[in-house]
C-alpha cells in the first residue's frame, strides 16, 4: 500500500485538559490517487493532512508512505522527507513575498542542492506547466490570487514528488478560478500518476477527486470512491 | 544543502532586506574602523620611536661592565668582597667572545674633556678608544668615508652628532657658516688637544694630530657624539693626562663592547654574560620594555574602539532577530518545502558573518584611508614632513577581518538557533 495509516490519533493540549482532535483513524490511499478530505471546520481534516506531511507530529498510531514510517521520524528525517517526495500546496499560497515567481519555485530545489542554473531551468519549466511562462519574474504582489496559487503549484511540482498535499488550494478563490486550479490538479494527477490529498470544504472542488473521504469530529464518517 | 549555494542564498536574503542589512553593515564599519585606527595611532607611536631606535643598527652591540651592584657592596664590605670580583680584564674578553652568538669583544677606553681643532673651530668631545682590529667585526658602518685600517692608529671617526650638539664657534663668524658637516672633514687632519696641570699648577697641553677616515653611521649611542680612536691613542692620551698607568689586567676594563651575529640571539647572550656577573646593557632591553608598554598602549586604544565594534554587534543581534519575526513565515515555508533545521540555522549564521565581514572589509578600506588622512594632515601641520603618526600593519588588517566576521558569527548564532527551532507550521500561520 502506498499510504497506510493505522489507528492514527492527535491529541492537543489546551490548558490542562488534552482536546482529541484525530480520534483513530484508519485509512489506505493507493499510488495516483486524488483523494479529497471534506468535512465541516473543527472535523480534523487539516491536522490530518499536517500529520500526513510530517509537520505536526502524531500523538500515537501508525503513518507508513511508501516504506517510510514518518510518524516516527524525528524534524531533520521529516524535512529530509518532504524535500523528497512531498509537494505542500496551502490556501494563502504561502509565497515569499520579496522573491520572483521563479525563485519561489527554485527555492524548492535549493535546499535540495541542485545547481543555480538546473534549478531556474526547472522553475521555468514547473511555471510554464502551470500556464505562467509569461509570469516569471513578477512578484507574488504583482500577482492575482489564481496566478499566486498557481505559483504555489509550480513550487509544488517542481521537485517531482510522488505526493502532494493541499489544504484548501481553492479556499481564497473566486468560483470559476478554483475550477481552473482544479481542472489543473486533476490534468496534472492523471499525466504524472501523482498521488494528491486535497483538503477542502467545497463539495465542488471534491467532485474533481477519486475518493472522497468525510470527516467529522475526528473521525472518518464515510468513504466514496467516485 | 552544500555551502556555496547556502552563501548565495544568504546573500541574496541580505539583499533582499537592503536598507537594514546596510545600516547594521555601517555599525561594523564604525566599530572596526574605530578599533583599527586606534590601534594603528599605537602602532604608529611604536613605529617612529622604535624605528628610530632600531634602524640606527646598535641592536646587534651590547655594552658590558663590570658588575656595578657588587662594586657598591665590596665598599662596605671590605676587600674580601674585592677579591670575588670579576674583573672586566683580557680573560674575561676572552671568555665573552667564546659564548655563542658572540663576533667581537673589544674593550672601549673612554677620554673626556678632548679639544678638536679643525683649523677655524673648536669642539669639546670625547673619544672612544677601540682596538681596530675589532672594528670590521663590530659592524660599524659609515655613512661617509670608510674605516681605518688595524694599522691606521693615527686615523679616526667622526661621530654623526659630534660637531652639531656640542659644538661651539671661536671665530667671529656667524653660526651658519662655521657649521659644517662631519663629512667635510674626511681626508683632513685635526688636532686632538688635551689638557693637565703639572705640579707646578701650571697648564700643560699635548697635541695629537689625527686624520678623519670616515664619518661613523648614526647608533643611536654615546658613539655619535664621540670620536672613535685607536685604544692605543687614547690610552696614551690618558696616561699622559692622570700619570697613572692603569693595569688593564689587574683593574680591568671599564666597558667593553660585545657584537652579536643577529638580534635573534641578542637575549640568549645577555642571558649568558649577566650569569658571568657582569652588568649588560642593550638597545634590546629598551625595545623589549617599550614592546611591551606599546602592546599596553594598543589593547587600550583597541578596546576603546572595541565599544563601537561592540554596539555593532548587538546592532547585528538586533537585525537578525527582527528579521527572524519578519521572516517567520518565510522560515515556515523554507522548513515546509525542505529545509533542514540545520540549513535554516546555518543560513542565519552565513547572513550574520557576512555582515560581519562585509563591515571589516569595508571597515578596513575606510580605516585605511582615514589612516592616510591622519599621517597626511599631521605631515601637514609639521611643515610637509612625511610622519608615521597611524600605522597600520597587515597583521592588523588580517585580525580585524577575522575578528569582524566572528563578531558577526556569533552574534547571529542566538537568533540563528531560535529561527532553526520554529515550527514550520505555526511559522506558516503567522503573519
């Protein structure tokens, strides 16, 4: 199985009393999936996914991607990790404001040491996938909110991770823009056989997905495989 | 991450925050300026007064006396102390020239009170008596003229200052054209005229006549305000003028002159004599006492400029930390797509020490030219003389590069460690 998550719980302490946010959840997502999290706000969906991507360590459970076993990889492992094979895409888009489009996009690929001028290559190419080949070198203020989430795709993208998570992509968005931004995540999904894991509250943009999974209350209320 | 990509990132984080990453640039600046100035006015002190003690080339010669602290005692103690003496005699030299690092040892024969004739003027000096054949081993040099031969007994030195200090005009003429230079005089002969009263209370005089070989490099000793005679000439000179015939073996030698291969074993040889009880005295004592006050001198003037070098550095602390809360979310996203805690770190430290060295490096440029402003001002003000007044050595340059970029390592090793440890998800959340 490529995502295999066992009996997984997240607890958060709050003063004295621990909240349980995650309440054991059990899941299998296969490789190539597009699997949408839907769920009211305060289900766990996006502790879910933060837990997913090593960012929020489990407080007890089993989380397996691939052979690794990240809930028990320590912060240098996990970013070691999400360099790898993880893409994250997030709501506010999450840009580096004085940085170009491009060089949000190769800042991925820094830390993965790849050379200046493969890494610029590469940032153009994730760009122009996303339809900003003539966008490169505007900031993200120069930006409108679509192009920044598409931005966020491209940095996404460009290290060729085998997932990609994303917690609301279309969550700032206006209608017609998020149908654009999922008509590209699903185009993407299916040409690269890349698995993604999309957190959203919007019913429409889960319609795009192969499995749409509802959370309540920290807990998996039903799967549909559509 | 490997460590060029990780400068060029830092680089451009810099630069990405231009005005505050040069305004915090400019306290280095200020800080290492302030310390290598400062301490270059103490190099420069050091310079011009060492430069002049040891350029005069006496560093190599060590004058040796009879141990003068025994001399007081044996007074009080009676003749028995007299009898441990150690006489600066024939034997003794014999023994200084067999310690190692030794060229020459030659007694000196001091006479006072010597009237130089040369033709127009008059000068009271004092002459040195040395044994020519030791001359060419005591690396006397001369600026004009040359040496006596061994053999030339009747021949002589002029000192540099020998005619200038205490010189005196008999003639009616003005001061300015009687002066002359001791050059002049080379290849002439001169009286050496001293004086003693008989018995009879009557005046008696003696008249040597000498010819000038040469005039001697300035020592920066009582050499250049002697003339240098042969030891025979100025002893018979100064039998004639006591009547006592002093017995060299018996009484010794009131001074002698001991001459070094190099200044690097000037320390072991004085080591050597002072454990034969005799007394030495070398132009390296002064330096090594001047050394170490200079040395004083220049911790006290770097640490003064060290407070703006130290108002820098929490300037620094102060930028990397605001741009720590600036940057959160910058730092969340870098964690987020895969920077390790140690590439954060190390990115915050490579910014900190680049605006450390960045600083000394321009710090240095400036201190430099502010260094040629002072020396130029101050050549300015005593009428065109070029003056060492700040001096500053590579040495200088070198720690004020390594000490600014430390500085600047260090005090973005807190903020450094405190940007490594947010976590990257409530570092994306913030704003």
């Amino acid at each position: 199985m490529f995502i295999h998550i066992e009996d997984l719980k997240k607890d958060f302490i709050l003063g004295k009393k621990p909240i349980h946010i995650l309440k054991g959840i059990n899941l299998d997502i296969e490789q190539g999936e597009m699997v949408a999290l839907l769920g009211p706000s305060g289900s766990g969906k996006s502790t879910f996914l933060n837990v997913l991507g090593g960012l929020v360590p489990p407080t007890s459970g089993l989380v397996k991607i691939k052979d690794f076993e990240i809930s028990k990889m320590n912060e240098n492992e996990l970013c070691l990790f999400r360099r790898e094979h993880l893409g994250f895409i997030f709501q506010s888009y999450n840009l580096i404001p004085t940085m170009k489009a491009i060089e949000n996009v190769a800042l991925a690929l820094t830390f993965a040491g790849v050379k200046k001028d493969k890494r610029l290559s590469r940032a153009k190419e994730a760009l122009s996938i996303v339809g900003l080949a003539d966008r490169i070198d505007h900031k993200p203020n120069e930006l409108s909110g679509g192009q920044q989430q598409r931005v966020s795709i491209a940095r996404a993208l460009v290290n060729s991770p085998e997932i990609i998570l994303a917690d609301e992509p279309t969550g700032n968005l206006d209608s017609k823009t998020s149908e654009d931004i999922m008509e590209m995540i699903t185009k993407l999904n299916r040409e690269s056989n890349q698995t993604f894991v999309i957190v959203t509250h919007d019913p429409e943009a889960a319609q795009y997905c192969t499995k749409v999974i509802h959370m309540k209350d920290g807990v998996i209320e039903r799967t549909i495989n559509q | 991450m490997n460590k060029q990509e990780l400068l060029l990132l830092a680089w451009e984080n810099l630069w990405r925050m231009k005005f505050r990453t040069i305004l915090t640039i400019i306290g280095v600046v200020i800080g290492t300026a302030s310390i290598i100035v400062m301490v270059s006015i103490g190099s420069g002190a050091q310079k011009s007064i060492v430069g002049e003690l040891s350029n005069i080339g006496s560093i190599t010669t060590l004058q040796v006396y009879p141990d003068l602290s025994s001399m007081g005692v044996s007074g009080i103690s009676g003749g028995k102390k007299d009898a441990d003496k150690i006489i600066l005699n024939d034997d003794a030299i014999d023994d200084l020239k067999r310690i190692d690092g030794v060229m020459a040892a030659t007694p000196v024969i001091s006479l006072s009170d010597v009237t130089m004739e040369t033709g127009r003027d008059e000068y009271s000096v004092s002459l040195m008596g040395l044994d020519y054949k030791a001359l060419d081993d005591m690396r006397y040099g001369t600026t004009d003229g040359k040496k006596p031969n061994a053999n030339e007994e009747s021949s002589v030195i002029l000192g540099q200052e020998v005619l200038s200090t205490f010189s005196y005009s008999s003639g009616a003429a003005s001061v300015e054209t009687t002066e002359i230079l001791p050059a002049d005089l080379i290849g002439k002969r001169i009286n050496l005229v001293v004086s003693r009263t008989n018995e009879a209370g009557e005046e008696e005089y003696r008249t040597e006549k000498v010819k000038v070989t040469g005039v001697l490099e300035a020592t920066g000793g009582s050499e250049d305000y002697s003339i240098i005679a042969s030891d025979q000439l100025v002893n018979d000179l100064n039998e004639w003028k006591t009547g006592i015939k002093i017995n060299f073996d018996k009484n010794g030698y009131s001074e002698v002159l001991v001459t070094v291969e190099d200044s690097s074993v000037v320390t072991t040889v004085t080591a050597e004599i002072e454990a034969m009880d005799f007394t030495v005295f070398s132009m390296q004592q002064i330096l090594d006492s001047m050394g170490s006050v200079f040395g004083m001198l220049q911790i006290l003037l770097g640490g003064i400029g060290g407070v703006a070098l130290l108002v820098a550095c929490i300037g620094i602390v102060n930028t990397m930390t605001m741009s720590i809360y600036e940057r959160t979310r910058e730092i969340g996203i870098m964690k987020v797509i895969g920077a390790s805690i140690n590439d954060i770190r190390d990115m915050f430290i490579a910014e900190s020490t680049m605006i450390g060295f960045i600083g000394g490096g321009i710090g240095v440029i400036i201190s430099v030219l502010i260094s040629l402003l002072i020396n130029l001002i101050a050549g300015l003000a005593l009428g065109g003389e070029s003056v060492t007044i700040s001096y500053i050595t590579p040495g200088l340059v070198i720690f004020a590069l390594i000490f600014s970029a430390l500085v600047g390592m260090l005090s973005g090793v807190r903020p450094a460690i405190k940007a490594a440890n947010l976590s990257s998800l409530d570092a994306i959340r913030s704003e």
